[in-house]
C-alpha cells in the first residue's frame, strides 16, 4: 500500500556525475562510481518511503557515443551492481527490472539481468525500474513492432493496451520527475509515461544528491495541485 501524498511513480535523470569528477580533478569515471553509491542509497530511501515505483535514468541510448572507455567502464558498473546489490533488493522485497534496448547489451550483462529480474519477480513492494540503453523513443517505436508482431490490430488499440506494452508495463504513468545537474529538460526520458508529471530540478549533481534532498523533493512534490488537464474544482484524489 502506497502511504498518501507520496507520488507512486518518480523518475530520476542522475545527472553531474562528470563534472563532480572534473572539478575533483578526478577522471569521470570515478563520478560515476560515487553515482552508484548515491544510487543505492536513494533506492533504499525510495523503499523505505514507501514509494510504489522508481524509475533510474542510467544509461541512455544516447550514452552508446560516448568515448569507448566511458561505455566500458559504465557498463562495469552496471554489471558490478547487479552481482553485488542483488542479495539487498531481494531481501527488501524490490521487483527488479530492466527497461531499454537489451539488444545493445553484453551476453553476460543480459544473463545478469534476466536472473535479477527472476529472482525478484515475486518480491511485493517497491518497483526498481533500471533504464539501460533506454530512450522514449525506441521505447515507444519498440513497442510498436513488438504489437505488430503479436498481431494486434493497429489500427484499433487504445492508450491503455499500448501503455502496458511498454517496458515499463503496469507501472506506465510517471508522477514526479527529479533531474540533477542543473539542466532542465527531459532528455528522451519516459516521454510517454511523463505526459502529465511534476518536475523537480536541482543543481546539486548527482553524486551529492542526498536522501534528505530526495524527501524534499518528494514534500515539493506534495505541495503542488495536480490538474491533468482539468479545473481545479474536478480533480478529487
Ligand atoms: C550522466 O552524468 C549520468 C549518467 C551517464 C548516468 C550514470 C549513472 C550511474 C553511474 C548510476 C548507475 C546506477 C545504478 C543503480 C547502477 P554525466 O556524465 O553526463 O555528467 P556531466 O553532465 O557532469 O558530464
């Protein structure tokens, strides 16, 4: 049960891990190291607050260009979280899932995922959605082909059959965006899935995004009247 006032569903762009390193003096890579320690954390206070999902922005489709020992080391991350985090998500009753084109991903990465996603499968509290070689819009064009395949009739679907459809399946609606880094855009991030959420941006980048920061965005979050497009006086929560 989700407590009241929480958003159900908050999307994170974990942006600045570079630019902490750089203004360390340190390589970039050691930013995206400390990013997976704030990841962790977060991931735990999201759990704790008892959030119905979480949905983590880290490593866009976009990401593939960058130079090959950026890549390399990040998908070294990704593979060491998951060998290494996979007791705790468990043991705290996570679902964990993968949302992105896997296609693009290592065999051994792939086979990392697929146990996860196994494993916690049936666990009841919060969803930990992983964005890795994600975009909104593969997303969205994946999804199409994928329906396509499975004979749906294109011509007749509704939002609903299309929104479970995507990677993000039941969990298709995102309420609250948080973005670090001090940049202000959606960068291919959920497109479908954030058409009516709130958004939250911070300069604090993201190796220094504490959970404190996280609760105040989630009050932020709290304080704002949701209208989806209608009057005040007709949404009733
Ligand atoms: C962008 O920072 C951030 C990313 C490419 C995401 C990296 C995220 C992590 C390493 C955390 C992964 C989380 C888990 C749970 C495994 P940037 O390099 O664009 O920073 P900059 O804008 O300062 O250059």
């Amino acid at each position: 049960m989700r407590k009241s006032g929480l958003p159900g569903h908050v999307g994170i762009i974990m942006d600045g891990n570079g630019r902490w390193a750089n203004i360390r003096g340190l390589p970039r890579v050691e930013g995206h190291r400390q990013g997976v320690h704030r990841s962790k954390d977060i991931i735990d206070a999201a759990n704790k607050a008892g959030l119905e999902a979480l949905t983590l922005y880290a490593f866009s489709i976009e990401n593939w260009r960058r130079p090959d020992l950026e890549v390399y080391t990040l998908m070294q991350l990704l593979d060491m979280y998951l060998r290494t985090e996979i007791d705790f998500l468990f043991e705290n009753g996570i679902t964990f899932r993968v949302i992105g084109n896997r296609q693009r991903l290592s065999v051994g990465l792939n086979f990392l995922i697929e146990k996860a996603e196994e494993l916690t499968s049936q666990n009841r509290g919060m969803y930990l959605n992983l964005a890795i070689s994600y975009g909104g819009r593969d997303e969205i064009l994946r999804t199409i082909r994928k329906m396509a395949l499975e004979g749906y009739d294109m011509t007749k679907i509704e939002e609903h059959d299309f929104a479970v459809n995507l990677d993000t399946g039941q969990r298709d609606t995102v309420d609250l965006i948080i973005r670090t880094g001090g940049e202000q855009r959606l960068s291919n991030f959920l497109i479908w899935q954030a058409a009516y959420a709130e958004f939250y941006y911070t300069d604090t980048l993201w190796p220094d995004f504490t959970r404190e920061e996280f609760y105040m965005a989630i009050h932020n979050y709290n304080q704002r009247e949701r209208r989806f497009g209608t009057s005040a006086e007709k949404v009733s929560f």
